[in-house]
C-alpha cells in the first residue's frame, strides 16, 4: 500500500513537472512569433486611432494543452489603453476557442480602436500574452509592436470665419421729381391755376431745397412737350415747340437759371417736345373704360398714317366725343423732371462724427463707419452705437457680435447674436455666426449644423465646413470646401487627403508670418523626403516660436530625421 501512494505522488509531480515546463517552453520561444502593424505608425483620425494586427504563430510553439489570451495595450506616459483580447487553445483542450495546432502553428488577427488622447502621441503599442495548463498560469510575452501616434490632423487651426452684413450705405443718393403742366387746347401759355397744383407745389419745394442744400447739386434737367392727336399736324408742331419754350421759361425761374452757366446748361438740360402724342392717346385709351376702347385700339395698330388714324376715330361721333373730354386734354402738357444728387460725408467725416457725433449719422452711415474702422476696439464702439440707436436692427446686432468675436468675447458675442436671432430668425449670416461661436467653445456638432443650415452667407461657411471635415477626418471633402481658400488649413486638409504636392504648393502662397505655417511646411517635407527642406523649415519655425521644439521632438512626422544631428541641434 505505502508502495501504490509512493508511486501516486510521483507522478502526480511529473503531471506538474511537465505542465510547467511546457509554459516554460512557449515563454522561451515566445519571440519566435511574428508580428505587423497597420498602419505601420498608428495614426490618430477624427479622435480616433485604428490599428489592425495580424500574428503568425509558429509550428511546435504552442502548447496542446495550453491556452493563451493575447491582449493588445497601448502605453503611454500616465495610464495604458487595454485594447480587445483574443483566446486561443492547443489541440488537447476542450473549450471553445480558437484551435492552434502543434504540428502546424497558426495566426491571429486583431482590429479595433481607440480614442486619442493628447498624452497618447509618445507611448507603445505593445503585445501582451498570458498563457495557462489547467491551474498554471504564465506570463508568455510583452513585445513592442508600434511606436507612438501620429496627430498631424490636431494642427487644425480652429479659427472659422464669422461675417458681417453689409451696409446700404450710399454717398451720392440721386432723387427724382416730377410734374406736369396742362394747356388748353390751342394754346401755349402756362396758366396761373396749374402752378397751384400739387406735383407742381412740390417740384418748386424740391427745388427750393436742392438750390438751399450745400450737398445736392442739379444732375439732370428734362421737358418733354407734346400736342394731342388733333388737329393739323403742321399747328400741333408748333404748340409742342411753344409749350416746351413756356415750360422751360417757368421752369427757368424756378431753379435761377442764371446761376447755372451756359456749359451746364447744355450739360444738364434736355428739352423736346412730340407734335402727336400718340404713344401717350394708346396708353391712356388702354387704361380707360371708353366703350369702344377695343375698336380704337384696333384702328391705332392698322394704320400708321396720323391723318387716316384721326379721321377714322373722328367718324365714330359719339365715342370721339368722351376723347375730346377724357383723353385728349390729358395729352396737351408739359412734362418735367429733375433729377438731383444728394452728396454724403467724406469718408473722415463719418468716422469722426460716428465717435464724437454720432446722432449725425444715420443707421447705415454707422454701420459703413463700423467697416471702415481698422482696430476692433472702435469697431465695437460703433456697432454698440448702433445696436443703441437702432435697437430693432438685427445687422448692426449681428455686426457687434462679429466685433467681438475677433475680439475673444465670446459671451457678449453670443448675447448680441441672440438679440439679433430673435429679429430675424433663420439668417443665414446670423446662423453661421452662431456656429462659429459653437466650434470656439468646442462644440463641433452644433457648429456643424448651424454651418450647414447657414450655405447661403457665402465663402466663410465653406471654410468653416473644411475645419468641421477635417476633425471628422473627411479630407477629400475639407479639401473640397477649401478650393476657394490658400490658406494653413487648406494646405493641411491637402496633406492629410495623400496630396502632398499639392500641399507643398499651397502652404507656400500662405502668409508665413505665423510659425506653424513653416512647422507644416516641414512635415509636408518629411514626407516628400525633402531632408534640406525640412530642417530649414523647421529651424525657422522654432526660431519663431521655441514651445515648438517639444512637439517636433516627438512627432512620428519626423521620425526618420530623430537620429539625425542637424533634427537634434535644432530641437533640443
């Protein structure tokens, strides 16, 4: 019996023995296996980094009676991301999961996703593998697969585009009057009883005001004299003459004739006068309810001939009668128009009198002094003036809220564009200003569809739009709403779509004052291969702006140049 338990506890050891050994085994040949990255460099998208991995195993590595859990992780300075696990098993076990056999080895494969925190650039995709016989367990592998992410689409520069609406401001405003006087039949002069009446009345005041105005002056001076249809052609030329001479002399003390010289004169003046007033008798014969109005009509567009014309609407007796009373008295007149420019203030005037005088100034003369005004601070000033003086103006509201914008005021800003909003719900200027303020405080999605909801305020929402595409990682489409913009983001959203020509290109017709103009130049050239073009870019950039020189120092862009000695000078 004491034989039988002796030989019992040996080979319950060997069982042991040999499990461990066989873990032991794996974890000896566990850099046998074989792993790839895709990307090769993990890359951050629209706040997500992707990866795909892909494993082969080899043959007598793994274990029949093993089972082992691969798990991905990424490492990063402060915390690690533990990604999806797979379980596999060897050939003796009864479970579930994927089988590996011995003889023939085999592969995983893992794809998935993670969000990108900023901390997240410099760190390690790594493997891990734990494997386990029964109730052992050991730890198998934990090998690098993948240096850091590549961040490139946070250069975005959030900087969308608010817009202002325009002025209707005009400097020279042309203002037209016009009168008629009317003649007694045969006759010329112009009779006391028509210079009382109220067209007339008030060409004398329009007048009176452009002679005492300092800024109006006579544009356009007309009289157009005519005779009815009646009678003998050769006496109906001649009252049309006569009356156009009687108009003029009227017309001559009105305005003080002489004080305009005769080159003026034959500038400003145009007189004529019409024997037969024939257009006029149609116009008015088609306005009447005269009971042979049509047959009228009828006789006036089948003969040319005046004479002919006038006799056969003299035969019909009757009707010829309602003409002579109605229609015809109508045509015997002179008419007058003059035409007057109003001249504004100077340019200097408005932009004094907007600070120091405003009340001078009316609404759009405040809001074209609001976008003449160079520095923001005085922009503000008069659009505040505005929305004051013209509380129920929702341009001079938006206008302020634009000011402010610019300014970094973003809650005063908002404050006014709701003012606005509420005077004119729906505007496409207002909404993508809304928007604006939205992706400024960070939040994308409302931002995104005040801008859609806004296509019609022009240029400014498609830029707008391309920063929205590019944080969604849709490139082809930023680059698209940017076609009309050389700007940081467009050469950005060119490089991210794979144009990096294209990019290059663009990035050089940018301003370059600002550092991360030149900053992106270097890694459009990084990845062109340009080396020279890259270290000069980038010691320009540093040289503007040192906070540079850590981001540079880690980013995966430039991951062939970190071992370089000039890369090292310039960003250490």
């Amino acid at each position: 019996m004491k034989r039988i338990n002796y030989l019992a506890s040996f080979l319950f050891a060997a069982v042991i023995l040999s499990s461990c050994g066989g873990l032991d085994k794996m974890k000896e040949e566990a850099s046998n296996l074989q792993y790839s990255v895709t990307p090769k460099v993990l890359e951050m998208h629209a706040g997500t980094v992707k990866y795909e991995i892909k494993g082969d195993i080899p043959a007598e590595w793994f274990n029949k009676k093993a089972i082992v859990e691969f798990t991905p992780v990424y490492k990063y300075e402060g915390g690690e991301e533990v990604l999806e696990s797979k379980t596999y098993q060897g050939e003796s076990v009864e479970a579930n999961n994927k089988v590996i056999g011995f003889e023939t080895g085999g592969s995983m494969e893992f794809a998935g996703e993670f969000q990108y925190q900023e901390a997240m650039r410099d760190g390690d995709l790594e493997m891990r593998a734990v494997a386990s016989i029964k109730d052992d367990q050991l730890p198998l592998l934990a090998v690098k697969l993948a240096d850091g992410v590549i961040s490139t689409p946070l250069l975005v520069m959030v900087d969308p585009m608010p817009v202002t609406h325009k002025d209707n401001f005009q400097r020279v405003i042309s203002q037209e009057k016009e009168a008629d006087i009317h003649y007694i039949i045969q006759r010329s002069e112009v009779r006391r009883s028509e210079l009382k009446a109220e067209d007339i009345k008030e060409l004398e005041e329009f007048v009176k005001m452009a002679n005492e105005a300092a800024n109006e002056e006579f544009k356009g001076i007309e009289i157009s004299a005519y005779a009815s249809p009646d009678g003998p052609e050769k006496l109906n030329e001649r009252l049309s003459e006569q009356r156009k001479k009687s108009a003029d002399k009227y017309l001559a003390k009105v305005i003080g004739k002489a004080k305009i010289n005769k080159e003026d004169a034959e500038t400003l003046y145009n007189l004529k006068s019409t024997a037969e007033d024939w257009d006029g008798f149609k116009t008015l014969v088609e306005g009447s309810s005269i009971e042979d109005r049509d047959l009228i009509l009828r006789v006036l567009s089948m003969y040319s001939d005046p004479v002919v014309r006038e006799k056969e609407i003299k035969n019909m007796a009757a009707t010829y009668e309602v003409l002579a009373d109605d229609i015809l008295p109508e045509l015997r007149r002179s008419e007058i128009k003059i035409k007057v420019d109003k001249i504004g203030f100077s340019d200097e005037e408005i932009a004094d009198f907007a600070i120091n005088k405003p009340d001078t100034l009316n609404l759009e003369e405040l809001l074209y002094a609001g976008k003449m005004a160079e520095d923001l601070a005085t922009k503000a000033t008069i659009y505040k003036t505005a929305t004051e003086k013209h509380e129920g103006c929702f341009r001079a509201h938006n206008n302020l809220a634009y000011t402010l914008i610019l300014q970094g005021n973003l809650t005063d800003a908002k404050a006014s564009l709701e003012k606005a909003n509420e005077i004119k719900d729906g505007d496409a200027i207002i909404t993508n200003n809304l928007g604006v303020i939205a992706l400024m405080e960070g939040d994308k999605e409302t931002a995104k569809t005040h801008f859609l909801n806004s296509t019609d305020a022009g240029n400014a929402v498609d830029y707008n739009l391309g920063i929205i595409n590019i944080m969604d990682g849709e490139y082809e489409a930023a680059v698209n709403y940017f076609q009309n913009h050389k700007s940081f983001n467009t050469a950005l959203a060119m490089l991210l779509a794979g144009k990096n020509d294209s990019a290059n290109k663009t990035i050089d017709v940018v301003e370059k004052e600002h550092p991360m103009n030149y900053y992106l130049k270097a890694v459009i050239n990084a990845r062109i291969g340009d080396e020279a073009a890259v270290m000069n870019n980038l010691r320009t950039a540093v040289e503007k702006d040192a906070d540079l020189k850590a981001m540079a120092k880690t980013d995966l862009e430039f991951r062939n140049y970190f071992e370089n000695e000039t890369f090292k000078t310039i960003v250490e």
